[in-house]
C-alpha cells in the first residue's frame, strides 16, 4: 500500500505549480536563456581564473611554507614528515594547475602567465627536492660522524685504562725505581693518546669546513702515544706482569685499525657541513622561485579582474530584461499558488495538532522521574492518536535480547514471571530491531513470519518503530489494532518517529540521573580520600624543598620567582629576599658575567614564560649554565644552572631553575689538571736522554734569544728578518717535535705561524710588543721543562756522570798518538794504541750514526704519519768522528733533509709497487774524505726531484722571473731560498719553506755548504735523481788511525 508523507504531498504541489509557470512562462524562455549565457560567461572564464588563481597561489604559498620548515628539521623522521606533505602538497598543486591551465587556454595572455607560472614553479619543486636531499645527507652524516665519535671515545677509553692499570702496577723494591720510570712513560702515552679525543670534541663543534683539513691528526697522536708507550714497555718486559702489556697492545692495534677505515669522522663531518651548505643554497633558490609565480598569480589575477568586469557588464543588461519578466512571472505564481493554498491547509492543520501532542508529550517525558512512567506515557499518547487498542515496549538487555517492559492497556508485569522476550530477528519485532527500520504489517494474518499470542482471534493491522540512539539498538515500540478500526496515515510513522525519539532521550537522562545519584553517594568517599593523598604529597614536596641540597625555584610571568622554593637557595645565594624577587634581580645583582650574556638572558626569560612550547626550543640557548657571583667580602661562588620549562596546553606556564654549588668542586678540577699537566711535562722530560735533552735547552735557549734580540733590534718589517725567525722558530719545533715535548712543539708552532703570515702577507704589520709577547710565552714553557729538568728531577747532575777531562790535554794526547803511527810497531801494540784513540776521541766526539741517532729513530714515525712504510737507512760513517761543537746542529741538518726525504722524495707503497720498486725506500748516507773536509752524500730511491714544479713555485713566488734562464742544476738548488716548499700543506711536518733554507745557515754559519747535484735523468723530464752533498770543515771532524806498515 502506498501512502504519501506530508512533505511528499507539499513537494507535488509545488511541482504542479511549477509546471503550470514554465507553461505559461515560454514566451519569456529566450530571456532567461540570454540571461543564463551572459552569466556562463562571466561564471566559465573570469570567476574561475580568479578562484583557481587564489586556490594555487595559497597551495603554492604552503608549499613554500612547508619547504622553511624542513630546512629547520632536527632528526630525520620529520624530514620524512615534510617530505610526505610536501609530495601530496605537490600532487594537489599538480591538480589545481591543470585545472588552471585549462581555464587560461583560450586567451593569449593567460596561457603565457600560466607557462611562467608553471616554469617558475618547476624550478622551485626541484630546487626543494634537492634541498631534502642534501638535508636527510646532512642529518645522515651527523648521526654517522656522533657514532664515530662515541667509538673514537670509547676504543680511546679503553686505551687510557689499559695505561692507567700499567701505571699502577706494584713493583718489587728493586724495581721500584724502574717502575716510576714506566709509569711515568705510560702517563706521557695516556696523555697523547687524551689528545684524540680533544680533536674528536674539536670536530664535533666546528662549523669551519676550511678548519677541517686541519684536524685529521689522529694516527700522529696515536703514533706519540705508543712511542711512549714502548719505551716503558721495553722497561716493565724486564720485571711487570707482561699480560698487562698484551691488553696496551691490542688497545693500540684497534684504535690504528680504525682509524685506517674509511670514511672516518672527517669525512663524515665534511659531509655533514657540505650537504647543509647545499640546503641553504637550494632553499634559496626555491624562495626565489616561487616570488617569480607568486608574481605571476598576481598578473593574472589582474588580468582576470578586467575580464570580469567587462563581462558582468553584459550580464547586467539581460538582468534588466529579465527582472521585467519576472514580474509578469510572479503575478502568476500568486493566483496558481492561491488555488493550492486551500488543499494543503487542512494537511497543515493536521501537522500542527501533531506538533501540539508532540510538545505535550515531550513535556510529560521531561518530567518523567522513572522509566515504566514515560513508557506508560508513550502508550497512551499512541491510542490517543492513533486509536491503537494494543501496545508494548521492548528494551534491550545486557544480552541483546528484546525483553518486554511496559503494557497497553497498562498491566502489572510479575518479578515472578520471565517476561516475553524476543531475539534479534525473530518475529516482526526482532526484525525491526535486527533492520533499524520502521516496519509496518496491514494484517498480521497474512505475514508469516508474526509470532502470534495465545490469546489472539481476529487479525491485525501492526506498526512496529526501532528505539535508535546514535545507530545503537535501545528497543522497539509495538503498537497494534483491528485491521477494520486501524489504519496508519503517513503523519502517523512522523508522529511515531519523533515520540520515539523522544522516548530514547527521556530513557537515557533517566538511566544517567541514576548513575549519577549513585555516584553522589560515593563522592564524599573519595573526596575524603584524594583530600589526604593529596596533602601527603604536598608534605612530601614541602620535605623535599627543605632538605634537597640544590636551589630549585620557578619563575611566573614577568620574570616574578614563585613563593614555593628549596630552602638551599638562601645558603647558595645567603639571603632570604627570594619570593616575589626579579629572577634577574637574584642571579645577576653579584655576578660577574658580561652585561651581553646578562642582556640576553633576560630577553630569552621573558620571551619564554607565557608563550608558545617552542620558545624555549628558540631561546634555550641564550640561558646562561655557569656564572659566577661574588659577594662584599671578597669570596666568590661557582654556580650551575639547569632551566627547564613548565608546559600547559603548549604554553609554558613558569621556567624551573635549578642551582648547584660548584666552587669546591671546580677548585678541584683546576688543581687536578695543574698537577697532570705537570706530570705529563715531567713524562717527556724522563723519556728523553739527560745529555740530549741538555743540548736541547741550550740550542733552543739559544735560538728564542736571537729572535728575541732580532725582534727588539728591528722596530719595521724586514724580510731577512723574518726569515731568520722563521729558520730559528722551525729548528726548535722541529727538534721539540723529535724528542715529543708536546706542549712545547704547539706554542712554537703558533709563534712559528705568526712568522709565517709576516712573510706571506704584505699587509701584516709588524707590532714589535705583541711578537716579543707571544715569544715570550714559547721562552716560558721552555722555562717550564728547564725547571723540571734541573730543580724537579735534578737531571743535570745524570747528564754530567762520567769522566771529565781538560779538553787541551785530549787534544795533546791524541796529537802524541797520531805521531806514533809514523812509527813501525807490532799488531798487537797497534790495536791498543788504536783503542786508545778512540776512547779519547769519544769523549767529545761521535760517529756520524751516534750524533743523527734522534733523526734516524723518528724516520719510522713520520712514515706512519705520510701513511708511508718506513724506509731501510743505509748509514756509511767512514770511521769519522765529528767533534761535540757540532753534533747540534748536524742533528737540525739531518732533520731536515731526512725529513724532505719522506715527505718529498719516498713514494707512497701503492706508487712505489706500481714502479716495480720495494715497499719500503731505501736512503743511503755516504761518507766521502777530502783533503780540508768531509762530504756527507745522502740519496734515496724514491721518484727525485721535480725540477718543473721547483721552476714553477719559483716564478710564483718571485724568487725568478718567467724568463731566466737557468738549468735544471741551478733548478734544483732553488729549495735552499728562503720561503720555498714544495708541500701542498702546513703541518708540524714541512710545509712552512724555511726547512732547506734553515739547513745552508747552519751549514754556511760554521764554514760548511750543501748543494743538490742532479744524477739521472734528462733535460725535461718532470723528476730527476739527486744526491744532497753536506760538507764540514775539517777542523770538526777526525778520522780513525792509519799505521805504517812494520818492515
């Protein structure tokens, strides 16, 4: 049976006055279509373009935005983040510009903005692409360069501890003495092997990718380090527990190992500084990108806006026509819905006294206190309306199961008596409720599926109305009649429908209100009970304030330090004028911090407190950590500072500050690292020979006095001035490098530096003060180890052990000898009086081997630091005995030219294997004896000289000029000017080009020479074999006794 609702029939009268409006309204048919094409004009070409113009340009403008944000990224996960935005942020701008494209495509003008627009923004996506590459390559490496360092601390901690259990080791008391010694080689290796982690947190800070280049010293420290280290162990082998000794070794053989990998922590931070670079720059380039189309949008737009105008202009005038129209239109609309008006208002009417039962229902639920009430109620009002003459409720319970609950006629249901109840399906009123849906049955006689009641005759007209709530199942309403006296009007399923609604409502209020009563029986309880717990936690917080030894304070807004604070504060700052003070006011009144780092932490304080979570992500780094306050009597206190905000809804209610008294234990940092930088000199001092270490102090004594009368003598620039504080300032290091003082080795290098921007840069100035300063700082850690040497550890009395004798008697003893082999005398008379002369002669003289024993030992060294294999020395003395008077500075000559050797001449163990050559190069020192001198010949096999790029740096530097000529012999004696190098570096090695120059000084000073004499090879070709000839005069050197032959 099909029944219209109410608004159904409303609808179809409103259809059939339509229909008669468009039939009498044909005449103005072509209006309305000239009125509907003008506006399609103005709706398809400028409104679009104006619309869809505004959508991509905000779509690009959060494009842009989303790019700013992941340059600032910090991990990679938010990079991943902004990447997926930034791809669906792509995808929408894809669709809107086609959309853009298509609108513009019929205009000239348009389309070529719309190209630009387009190019513009290509540009900029595939600049941002890149920029999150280079960003996730940023943030990748720095992961890689902290997990490199965290092993570099650790295989270096490690190491320390291995050292340290050496150190400690006890020893018998015959070998106590030898076990200092150990400790205090062992001490000097912990300490260099410390300095990798100094270069590791060096590293880690710099945002210098130039500094870089300069830090990858780490096997050079090592390398000191184990040097150290195997002096003591040759020692510890002869008494120590040698198992000790095996877990150093393998410490050391990891720590090398690992730094032989690749990539190490250089690489990883070059990258990690590269790739940033790159982001910034690719940033750059998309911000500049999108201004291009943002531009453009706004041409367009303009452009646009014109069209509009002229178009709207057009539909105005039909609009004109129109209205006219219209009006003729209207007044027959009136009288056609005049005729309607009378058949709908009795359907009105209806409606209305509905809505009044409606209300007067929906007041009696309101009311209703329980629920067998307002079912009884909703009964009732069905026969009243309907004229029902049966009816139930059936809610749901905790089984899902529909149980009976209320009755009409109204009928008592027995607590006794299982009620009726359905399940879900079963019956009309199962499926009602199974389908949510309204189900209605003319005759129940004719549906199979109604479960009829025991005392049922005559058929029934059924309607059975769901009790939803939120698409939950709350019950169903049965109502039933005689099919002859029941019939459900449309306006009947409405009535029902919103009564049923009500009902859910009324149901649902009741059973909260009993929840809710139950719980106010139970509220005072637990009251009671968070009442108590929470008084014993704000006894717990009071105890802790009181007791805990830190200050412990928060800040509100405006800067105001909070009434609740640790009663340790007054101790710290000794006052009780806390609460209610300035924060400023209480940290900074007495401290001794600079009005900068005072001024930005008061700016950071009150741009943090009351605003957003991540102010203080902005800001946290203008918070000072370490001040230091003084007070008027003169003592001063060391203060830590923790700040940590207190957040709320992502708006930081009040900073916590917590203070911690530092002084005693920063007194005792600065003692602790006073006596270890003590004990570390001590170290080098023992690890070196007393005699050489001697000799040392005089010749560096002796070469900071010269620069320092240089410096005082000379009030203007000068450049053989500089050039000698260049050879004296790089004799020293360089013997400080060899023996491993290396506290020594770093202040003269950076005085050495000083020298060296003198000479390269014109523009320095020559400021006589600061030069005598910092040369002053190099004379006073000399001072330092002389102190050691003489005072501490009385080591000149070691140095002076032997047998002293009056050198003019020597000479006059060994005169008398060299006269008695002119005379015949027996082999064995020969072979005492030879011994004889050279015990003599040893006292103050040495072979050539025994006088460049340091330069020979350190060959080893510095090839580990070229990452070279060390070379095989093949020393040919001539039983040559060179006098003491130059045995210093024939050790600076040979440190040089040893040291050019590997550095310049080796090649590595890749290009010599290449060659068909040894790993390992050979140097060879000859010794060739002349009438009036001695010529020291050393060679190596390595690739020689190059005689090209010798002529090249020269031009370069304006040692030549572009077209002298010179031949590849006077090429190669260049290397002897002052300020040449070859080497591509500066490093403690060579770089500096005073090395060679320093070597003809020393030489020409005492009346010697070197020269370079080329001896292969042919005119142009790149390296040419040499030989480096040293010649001494022969007043410094004697030689072995030659005899008569015996007749």
């Amino acid at each position: 049976m099909f029944q219209l609702s109410f608004n159904q029939k409303v609808g179809f009268g409103f259809a059939f006055i339509i229909i008669l409006i468009l039939s009498s309204g044909l005449s103005s048919l072509w209006n309305l279509n000239d009125i509907n094409e003008s506006t399609s004009r103005v709706n398809q070409t400028a409104v679009p373009v104006v619309k869809e113009s505004n959508q991509v340009q905000i779509q690009l403008l959060k494009l842009a935005k989303l790019s700013g944000l992941a340059f600032n990224a910090e991990d990679a996960d938010s990079i991943r983040v902004y990447k997926r935005k930034f791809d669906q942020g792509v995808k929408d701008f894809g669709g809107l510009y086609e959309s853009l494209e298509e609108l513009a495509k019929d205009d000239a003008d348009m389309k070529a903005l719309v190209i630009g627009i387009k190019s513009n923004y290509d540009f900029y996506r595939f600049a941002v692409t890149e920029m999150f590459e280079a960003k996730s390559a940023t943030l990748l490496a720095n992961e890689q360069m902290h997990n490199e360092a965290g092993t570099l601390f650790d295989m270096a901690d490690a190491l320390g501890g291995s050292l340290v259990d050496l150190q400690y080791f006890m020893a018998d008391g015959k070998d106590a003495e030898n076990m200092e010694l150990v400790a205090g080689f062992a001490n000097q290796a912990d300490a260099n092997a410390l300095s990798i982690l100094k270069t590791v947190e060096e590293v880690q800070r710099t945002t210098d990718l130039n500094a870089l280049s300069t830090m990858d010293d780490f096997k050079f420290a090592l390398q000191d380090s184990k040097l150290w280290y195997d002096k003591g162990a040759d020692v510890f082998k002869t008494f120590g527990d040698v198992t000790l000794l095996d877990t150093v070794e393998q410490s050391y053989a990891e720590l090398s190992a690992h730094f032989d990998k690749t990539p190490s922590i250089i690489d990883y931070k070059m990258t990690e500084l590269e790739q940033i670079e790159l982001a910034r720059a690719k940033l750059r380039e998309a911000d500049a990108a999108v201004s291009q189309s943002v531009e453009g949008l706004d041409e367009l737009l303009k452009s646009a806006d014109v069209q509009f105008s002229f178009l709207q202009g057009e539909v105005l005038g039909s609009l004109d026509f129109g209205f006219k129209s219209s009006i003729v239109l209207l007044i027959v609309l009136v009288l056609l819905a005049a005729q309607n008006f009378n058949s709908m208002r009795s359907a009105i009417q209806k409606k209305m006294a509905d809505l009044a039962k409606l209300n007067k229902i929906g007041g009696t639920l309101a009311g209703a206190q329980s629920q067998n009430t307002a079912l009884e109620e909703v009964l009732q009002s069905m026969h009243e309306k309907m004229g029902v003459s049966a009816g139930s409720v059936y809610l749901t319970n905790e089984k899902q199961e529909l149980v009976v609950k209320a009755h009409f006629p109204p009928k008592a249901i027995s607590a006794d008596v299982e009620p009726t109840s359905f399940e879900l399906g079963e019956g009309i009123i199962g499926k009602a409720a199974k389908s949510k849906q309204i189900i209605f049955v003319p005759n129940t006689e004719k549906d199979k599926s109604y479960v009829q009641g025991e005392q049922e005759v005559a058929p029934k007209a059924l309607l059975c109305v769901p009790l939803i709530d939120k698409d939950m199942l709350v019950g169903v309403i049965n109502l039933s009649g005689d099919v002859k006296q029941v019939s459900f009007a449309d306006s009947d399923y409405e009535y029902v429908s919103s009564v049923a609604q009500s009902l859910v409502t009324t149901i649902k209020n009741i059973r909260m209100r009993e929840v809710i009563e139950e719980h106010n029986r139970t509220l005072e309880a637990k009251v009671e009970e968070r009442t108590a717990a929470l008084h014993q936690k704000n006894q717990d917080i009071a105890n802790m304030m009181a007791n805990m030894h830190q200050g412990l304070f928060t800040v509100t807004e405006g800067g105001v330090v909070h009434k609740e604070y640790a009663a340790y504060l007054e101790q710290i700052f000794e006052t009780d004028r806390i609460a209610g003070r300035n924060v400023n006011d209480l940290l900074f009144a007495n401290t001794t911090l600079g009005s900068d780092a005072r001024d930005q932490n008061i700016t950071a304080v009150d741009a943090i407190v009351g605003e957003d979570e991540m102010m203080f992500e902005f800001n946290s780094h203008c918070l000072v950590n370490e001040m230091t306050i003084g007070f008027d009597d003169g003592r001063e206190k060391v203060l830590e500072l923790d700040w940590d905000p207190i957040v709320n809804d992502d708006v930081i209610e009040r900073l916590m500050i917590t203070v911690r008294d530092v002084t005693e234990i920063r007194a005792l940092e600065l003692a602790a690292q006073g006596q270890k930088r003590e004990l570390e000199l001590i170290g080098e001092v023992l690890a070196i020979d007393a005699a050489k270490f001697a000799e040392f102090l005089r010749s560096s004594k002796q070469f900071m006095a010269a620069c320092q009368q240089a410096i005082k003598n000379n009030a203007g620039k000068s450049a053989d001035v500089i050039a000698e504080l260049f050879r004296n300032m790089h004799t020293v290091k360089g013997n400080a490098r060899t023996y491993g003082l290396s506290y020594l080795t770093d202040v003269v290098h950076e005085v050495e530096s000083t020298y060296d921007a003198l000479r390269n840069d014109d523009s320095r100035e020559w400021k006589q003060n600061e030069l005598l300063e910092e040369l002053r700082e190099a004379q006073e850690i000399l001072a330092e180890y002389d102190t050691i040497y003489h005072d501490k550890l009385g080591r000149d009395g070691v140095a002076a052990q032997g047998v002293n004798l009056d050198s003019e008697r020597v000479a006059s003893w060994l005169d008398s000898i060299k006269r008695l082999t002119e005379k015949s005398m027996d082999n064995d008379v020969q072979e005492v009086v030879s011994e004889a002369y050279s015990m003599l002669l040893s006292i103050e003289s040495k072979t050539l081997s025994e006088v460049i024993s340091e330069p020979l030992s350190s060959l080893a060294s510095m090839a580990e630091q070229l990452d070279k294999p060390a070379p095989e020395v093949r020393v040919n003395d001539a039983e040559l005995f060179i006098d003491g008077r130059v045995h210093s500075m024939m050790n600076n000559i040979f440190m040089h030219v040893l040291r050019n050797a590997m550095d310049h001449g080796i090649e590595g163990a890749t290009e010599r294997a290449e060659k068909g050559k040894n790993e390992n190069g050979l140097i060879s020192i000859n010794t060739q004896v002349n009438k009036q001198n001695a010529e020291f010949i050393v060679s190596d096999d390595g690739r020689g000289i190059a005689i090209a790029k010798i002529r090249s740096l020269a031009v370069d530097k304006g040692i030549i000029e572009q077209d002298a000529a010179l031949s590849a012999q006077d090429i190669a004696n260049l290397v002897f000017t002052s300020g040449f190098s070859t080497a591509e570096e500066v490093s403690n090695l060579s770089g500096r080009g005073v090395g060679m120059d320093a070597v003809r000084q020393f030489l020409e000073s005492e009346g010697g020479s070197i020269e370079l004499r080329l001896t292969g090879g042919n005119d142009g070709d790149d390296f040419r074999a040499f030989e480096t000839v040293i010649t001494l005069p022969e007043r410094f050197y004697s030689q072995a006794l030659s005899f008569a032959k015996t007749a």
